[in-house]
C-alpha cells in the first residue's frame, strides 16, 4: 500500500527529468562526454595524500564505478574490489565487510564526520546514496592516527560531491539528470542534482526517488519486502575565498519506508511483513585552506550522523536511534614539500536508545533504554619521505572514553567505565626498482567499548565482565608496475580482542581473527581496461571456525571471492561496451549451526553505454545484470551454510536502463 501510494511521486520526477533530457539537447551542444576510467590510480591521483606510505594499502573506487553505482547501491559501489563484499541484497538490510571483518570494526567517515556504525543488527549501519559520492577510499587494517577514534580494522572514507564536480570550467550554473528503469522488480528511479557558484560562493542540491516492487531470484522465487520505496537529498553550500580560506555546510537525508521481512536481511518466511520506516541523516560543518602550506595549516570539523529504525507490528512496535556527534580540529605543518605532521584533537559522543512497545512490556522495565559513550583523543602522523625511494608514515594517539550502560531492571543506577589507552601505527614503502615495491603497515589500536545493539536493550544486561578491546594489524604486501600491466599482492591480519558480543545481549568478551591475502592485476590499453582482484579471507572466533551466527557483527565466513571488471571504448561508434563477472568459491565455513558449505557461485553482467552525437552530454547506459539467471545469495549475505534458512537472494537477470544528461 506505501509504494503504491507514492508511486505517483516517482513517476513526476522521473517525468521531470526526462522534460529535462528531451528539453536540452541544443543547449547541450558544447558539452562532451568523457569516458570514466576502471583505473583506480587516477583516483588516488586526486587524492592531495595519495602518495603517503599510509596510502599504499588504500583501495579506492574508481571513476567507473561510481558512476556504475549511482542509479544502484553499495553492492554496485564495490562490486569491482573482492576485498570489500557487501550482502544483503537490499540497501536498508546490506552490510559491508572490508577483508572478512565487518565495516562495524571500522572508523566509517562522510565528509570528515563519524558514522553511527550501530543499529539494528537485522539492517544496515551504513546506508548510503553511491549517486552522491564523489570519492570513496577503503584503508583496510591499519588506518592512520588522524583517522579518528576506534578505527580497529581500518577506515572508509567517503566525500559527497561538490558543485566543481558538475559544473564545466568557467560556467556559473549547471545540473545533472538521470532516470533509470530496472525490469527485475520493475524499479524506476530518478535523480536531479543542480549547483551553481558565483563570487566565491557555491550551492549544490541533489535529490533521488526510487520505487519499485519485490524481485524474483534466478528460480523465479519472489524475494518478499525487497520492494524499493527509497528517497535521498543533499544540500550543500560553501565559500571560499582568494586566499583559499574554504567553508562548507552540508546536510543529507535518506528514508526507505516499505513492508519488509521481519527481519530485513533474512529471506522470505512464514511471518507477517513489518512495517520499516528508516532514516539516516549526516550534517558537516568543514572549514580548510586550499592552498594551505607552511606551518599553520589548520583544518576543522563539526558534524552528527543519526539512524533511525522503526519497526511497526501490531503491539510489537519499537523505534531504535542511535547518533554520533563528532569535533576534529587538526594541524598539518609542512616540512616541505613532501614532508609533514599533522596533529590535532578530537572528540566523539555516541549514543544508541530504544523506545516503544517491544520493550516497555518485559521485565516490567521503563520505555526506554539508552547506552553511550564518550571519546577525548590527541593525535599526531608523520608522512614523511626520507629518501627518493623510502616512504614511512607513523602516528600515535591517545584516548579517553567513558561508557554509561542502560539502566538495568529499572533501577535508576547506570553501569560506568571510565578506561583509556595509546594506539600507534607505522607504514613503510620502499622502492627496490622504478617497477618493483615492498610494503608493509602495523597498529596496534585502543578500542574502547562498542554500543550495544538497542534492540537487544529487553535484555536484563550484566556488564560486569565488559572490557575495552584493543585490536592488532598486520599488512606485507608488494607492487608491480611496468607499461600497461601493474600486479599487486598482500597478506593481511586482523586481531581483536576483548571485542563485545553485540547481538543476542548477553555482555562477553571475545577474541576475534581475520586472515588472509589480497591478488589484484590490472592492464590498461589505449582504450580499454581489465582488472582482476582475488581475496581469500578466514574469520575465527576464539580461535575457532564459525558460521555467520557465531561472527554476529565481527566478520563474516567469505573465503575466496573474485571480481573481474573490462571495458572498451569504440570511439567510432560513440559507444563503450563492457562487463563484469562476481564470483565466489564454496566454503565449509564450520560453526554453530552450519550443516552445508557456502555453495559457490558465478555471475556475468553486460553493459553498452551510448552518446548520441547530436545530444553532447546525454548517455544512455543498457546493462544485463546476472546474464545466466544464476540464483545465489552473495556470500556475505547471512545463512546460506544452514540448510533449513531461506537467505536473501540476490535478483535473477535483471535488465536496466539508464539515461543521463549533463548541463
């Protein structure tokens, strides 16, 4: 009933936008369609640290997928990189696991301002647009030391799109429309991003609606509350001035609000549809220098992110909230060119609460439950370059947190901790040849105490063995690069321990492992491109094999996962053509429960992207996704290994069109 009441709202804006497309051909005429590059170098070209040692076991998504991704979701965003799986099928339910450890374990940013990552563990703590991304770079394992607080296993990062990105050199207005159309769950989507700039000043608005119905897997099954009813906004505003002197102001917004599985990332059941009414929202408040140089080269940050998860079922009603508000205020003082220390403080509040009728009934408890915690870091990195073929970054902080715990039976007393702890990091890159590079990167992290998950606050808590974690990581990898071919290759290790068991609300402790190697060959022709990326991870809890159940929102059992992206451009034609293939080996992933392997599995995806000669800056991109009907579950989608468990599959073939006009 949701979507078919909005529906009509798609169909304006989709109508809007293609007014838009039909409308603007001429005014078009000077503008030209570049083709985007799968080279994830050009990425870290842009990236003012992209040479830092820190930098040389950064994954970065690349032009192409961006813009692959920006009609799709995360999975499309990182679809291209076997180290970074995403599972669940559906935005709301998709989580994302960086080398077997779940993005839970990692300090996630958007514009410099530090993610919730806690919420319902049925759906995602990390629900974002790819259609606003600009930039997304994953530090697997070790992340520097001005990457925040609790950065256990690594750092995303992602920058949302500013107005330069849409507006040609030289015009003080312009926009970007797109519409798309996918057949599995007869899904429409449409997106409008306007920006303009004048004197300094600079505005960017964005918005995306997307509806749609319940796909079908590779065997026709229906795939019940997957239906899209999705809305996403962006505002920005920012000045900067001569001297370089920058200042910007964002907001954004995302709701999905459908009938869902009662549990979102499970597959369909004999139980009711529930009600999801989800939103996530990100403020930043940014101010840096451009042009900084020198010995004063100041940077701040102020931001919030929320999330909120309603659940409505007749009596069993709960609203789940959880929000993080972060302050960076950092210095960068440049030695020289190629030298520098940055350092600076920060802090971090977060604070997850339930509320409504799924709790209040149990135990005779109050209508809500609340845990937080407190962050108070200083920190220092120093990127530094002591000969033409050494590269070294190494950095230490330190940090205070305080834990409050929810106030158990009702008693009106709250558990405390106070604790606090160093973490130190070094990275090393040396040069052996012009063609060959050895790398290796070390931390050891103070991680202070993870929230709880609130819809798990029913529970009568014992915090009384609550520890703060700590987390190790290892990275030994090398470099090749000769003409068109580079080849990469590491071996990586992630250890935690003390790591809070998060989702059935008994308070342990537990040792937590990731190990396991990273393969990548990439070859670049005139104009063409192929990568391939290889991963092999194996998550262990204390020291045992485990199933999905056992990892809970450590990890996840992904054993070898292989991505292969190629694209052509026909220039002669004003096409390019191109494809993908995702696939995954099966697994014995052991544990609790697990009573078959994690079947394997093999998915090609085609697609032809069309500029019309007569209309500069239109594209029309056709793709078919999952070619042979494959019916599979992504393996980092939970339960596939129990044989009684109908997982979440991902949709059957499934054709798309997407259009896109630039002006």
């Amino acid at each position: 009933m949701a979507a078919s009441l909005i529906a009509p709202r798609a169909r304006l804006l989709c109508g809007t936008a293609l007014t838009v497309l039909s409308a603007l051909p001429v005014a078009a005429q000077d503008i030209e369609t570049d083709v985007l590059s799968l080279d994830p170098i050009i990425v870290r070209q842009k990236d003012p640290l992209g040479g830092s040692a820190d930098r040389a076991t950064s994954t970065y998504v690349s032009e192409a997928e961006l813009e692959r991704a920006s009609m799709g979701d995360l999975k499309d965003l990182f679809a291209g990189i076997a180290s970074v799986s995403v599972g669940g099928a559906i935005p709301i339910a998709q989580k994302i696991y960086v080398n077997g450890v779940d993005m839970l374990k990692l300090a996630v940013q958007v514009d410099g301002v530090s993610q919730n990552n806690r919420i319902f563990h049925h759906v995602s703590a990390n629900a974002f647009d790819p259609g606003l991304m600009k930039s997304v770079r994953v530090d697997p394992g070790v992340a520097p030391a001005d990457a925040g607080p609790r950065a256990l296993a690594g750092r995303v990062v992602m920058e949302t799109v500013d107005a330069e990105d849409i507006l040609d050199e030289g015009a003080n207005f312009g926009g970007r429309a797109r519409v798309s159309y996918d057949s599995n769950g007869n899904t429409a989507q449409g997106s409008l991003t306007l920006a303009g700039r004048s004197e300094g000043f600079e505005v960017l608005a964005y918005s995306k609606r997307a509806t749609g119905d319940n796909y079908e897997d590779g065997d026709g099954v229906e795939m019940t509350g997957t239906g899209a009813n999705l809305n996403a906004n962006l505002l920005k505003f920012a000045y900067e001035s001569d001297e370089g002197h920058r200042i910007e102001l964002s907001g954004q917004n995302l709701t999905d609000r459908e009938w869902r599985n009662s549990k979102a990332n499970f597959g369909p059941s004999t139980d009711p549809l529930q009600f999801y009414d989800t939103e996530r929202s990100i403020f930043a408040l940014n101010y840096e220098n451009t042009q900084g140089s020198g010995m004063w080269d100041p940077s701040f940050t102020l931001g919030r992110s929320d999330a909120d998860v309603t659940k409505l079922n007749l009596g069993d009603d709960a609203s789940g909230t959880t929000k993080t508000d972060s302050i960076v205020f950092k210095n960068t003082f440049h030695l020289s060119e190629v030298n520098t220390i940055t350092a600076g403080i920060d802090y971090q509040k977060r604070e997850t609460t339930v509320t409504g009728d799924y709790w209040s009934p149990v135990n005779g408890l109050a209508t809500s439950a609340t845990e937080e915690s407190r962050f108070n870091g200083i920190f220092a990195q120093a990127r530094l370059e002591p000969t033409a073929n050494l590269q070294v970054s190494a950095g230490l902080r330190y940090d205070w947190m305080d834990f409050t715990g929810h106030d158990v039976g009702n008693s009106g007393t709250r558990f405390n901790l106070s604790e606090s702890g160093a973490s130190a990091n070094l990275s090393v890159v040396y040069d052996v040849t012009e063609a060959l590079s050895l790398r290796v990167a070390y931390s050891n992290v103070f991680g202070g105490v993870d929230l709880g998950d609130n819809f798990e606050f029913w529970r009568a808590f014992d915090y009384s063995a609550l520890e703060s974690s700590r987390a190790e990581n290892i990275v030994i990898g090398a470099d090749w690069a000769r003409g068109d071919w580079r080849l990469g290759a590491e071996i990586f290790r992630t250890q935690i321990d003390d790591a809070r068991d998060l989702s059935r609300g008994v308070v342990t402790m537990n040792d937590f492992e990731s190990e396991g190697v990273n393969l990548a060959a990439t070859y670049g022709w005139a104009d063409g491109f192929a990568r391939l990326t290889y991963s092999y991870s194996d998550a262990t809890l204390n020291g045992e094999a485990s199933s999905n159940y056992d990892l809970g929102n450590f990890g996840a059992p992904l054993g070898s996962v292989i991505a292969f992206e190629m694209q052509q451009e026909l220039p002669q034609h004003n096409l390019l053509v191109g494809g993908s293939v995702e696939a995954a080996l099966s697994l014995d992933a052991g544990g609790s429960y697990a009573d078959q392997e994690l079947p394997g599995y093999q998915v090609v995806n085609l697609f032809a992207e069309y500029a019309p000669p007569a209309w500069n800056g239109v594209t029309i991109r056709g793709s078919i996704n999952n070619l042979f009907d494959e019916q599979y579950a992504d393996r980092a989608t939970y339960g596939a290994e129990f044989s009684d468990f109908n997982t979440l599959n991902e949709p059957g073939r499934n054709i798309s069109v997407v259009a896109t006009m630039r002006f």
